[in-house]
C-alpha cells in the first residue's frame, strides 16, 4: 500500500464520524476515484504489454523476414508485421491517453483528500474545540528544564 492510499484510509476512517450526508457522498466520489484509478493502472499495463509484443514482432520481422514475398505464406507474414505496426501505435496511443486521464483523476483524488482533511479538521473542532496555538516554534523551554 503506497503512503497516497495509507492517508486516504486515514482520512476516510477519521471521517467515518461523521454522519452526514456530505460525508457519504464524498466517501462514494473516493471509493469510485480509486476505483477508476485501479483500472486505468491495469488498462496502461495492458497496452504496454501490447506494445512490447508488437516491437517483439516487428524485430522478429525485420530480423527473419525477406524484403518481397515469394509466396503467399510470406505475404500473410507481412501482412501480419503491418497488424502487429497498427497495433504497437494504437496501443501507444491509448497508453499516452490513459496516463493523461490517471493524471486527471490523480488530482481529483487530491481534491478530494483535501476536501475530507477539512471535514475532519472541522469535525474535530466540533467535539474537542478550537485548537489553541503554540504561538511559533512550539513551547518554550528554559535552560534550567533543558539541563535537568
């Protein structure tokens, strides 16, 4: 689990105080987000195994393959080589468009991660009350308690 999900599950468990209608809606628009997230992962993976097995192809092509078909076993051969091209460029297609939309639901994500940590801050400015300020650094510490 990456430090992105481990704080997401933080903050949705903080939320789950809260017992709102809001609360629900943002919990369901998270749960979807990563779920959309999971797939588009499993989707870029996909394509770039596509397209290693088309580069595997065309180099096995250009590597054993003659220039000019002789026969007909040779022409659907080259004719394979052109379908496994289209599929190593449409497949790098789609994985530059699902890396664009895995940045956009990224930041999404992050809105939405924004969103929950001032729930709960608000949350917990409700049942405990304001925090009060450490006014800088934190509390000050006198020499005679910093030697003791």
């Amino acid at each position: 689990m990456s430090e992105h999900q481990k704080q997401t599950a933080f903050l949705q468990q903080c939320l789950l105080y809260d017992d709102t209608v809001e609360r629900q809606r943002l919990e369901e628009n998270i749960v979807q987000l990563q779920r959309n997230e999971r797939c588009l992962r499993r989707a870029v993976w996909v394509m770039a195994w596509l397209i290693a097995l088309a580069m595997a192809s065309l180099c096995y092509s250009a590597i054993f393959l003659t220039d000019h078909p002789q026969n007909m076993s040779q022409f659907f051969t080259q004719f394979i080589s052109k379908v496994f091209c289209a599929l190593g460029l449409g497949s790098l297609i789609c994985l530059v468009s699902f890396v664009g939309l895995g940045v956009i639901f990224r930041k999404e994500l992050d809105q939405r991660r924004e969103e929950c940590r001032r729930r709960a801050a608000k949350l917990l400015e409700s049942r405990l009350g304001k925090p009060r300020s450490l006014g800088g650094a934190g509390p000050e510490i006198s020499s005679e308690q910093s030697m003791a």
